[in-house]
C-alpha cells in the first residue's frame, strides 16, 4: 500500500496525508524545501522528492480537476503562444467568425476544431467536447 506522509518538525516523514489540511501542510513544507534548492541526493533532496510522491499521489486521488472547455482551452492557447484574434484566421475562418467562435457566440466546428487540433496541438477531445455534451442530450 502507498504511503502518504507529510514531515514532523524534525523533518522525517512518519504521517499519512489524510486530509485537505494535512495536504496544505504538506504542500508548505514542499514549497520551503524548493527554495533552499537542496543538493541532490542530499536529506533535503530526498526528503522533497518523496513529499512531492506523496502529494502527488494524495492529489490523483482527492483532487478532481474539470477539463477546459474548448473556449477555455483555445483562449489558453492563445496567451500561452501569445496570439492575437487574427492569429485564429486560418483555423476558425473570417474576423468575424473568429470574434464570434472566441465570445461563444458561433460553435466550433468539425472542420474547425480539426485545425485548431492540426495548427495549435489543442486536444481534440476537449475541442470536440461540446459537439458530443450536445449530441447526447
């Protein structure tokens, strides 16, 4: 079975991350051992990468995170790569349609999320997910 400890005072790991609080503490204690930047392999080194194990695996089982939506993830896109609108001309179409598609005003489609998957590395399936959330219902 996984152990999930967060360290005492004194820096040894013998408690398991139980709760959000603890997964707080733990998360502190991770952020002040980044910041010394330990030497490798040394007891601060080893002791942060077995936390970040630990808060890990805490997380992948208490932590759920909502995927984007395809707005979401295309506007995320754009600030990472630092576009403009007219920068999603060629996957989207016109000005307008751009400005429409990005105010959720006009949905995406096949074609389009086929090149913004193609152009941008977006994931199809988050681009596809409204065109299936409303094919379902």
């Amino acid at each position: 079975m996984e152990s999930q400890m967060i360290p005492t005072k004194h820096n040894t790991m013998n408690k398991l991350i139980k709760t959000h609080q603890e997964h707080e503490a733990a998360l502190a204690r991770l952020e002040e051992l980044m910041l010394k930047n330990p030497i490798p392999d040394s007891e601060g080194a080893n002791e942060l990468e077995l936390l970040a194990l630990l808060i890990k695996s805490f997380e992948d089982k208490n932590i759920v995170i909502d995927p984007p939506t395809p707005l979401e993830a295309i506007q995320f896109r754009m600030e990472q790569a630092g576009l403009k609108q007219k920068d999603l001309i060629p996957f989207i179409g016109s000005k307008s349609r751009v400005s429409e598609v990005l105010a959720g005003k006009r949905p995406l489609t096949l074609a389009m999320a086929r090149k913004l998957h193609k152009g941008l590395g977006i994931p199809a399936e988050i681009l596809l997910e409204d065109a299936f959330s409303s094919s379902a219902a």
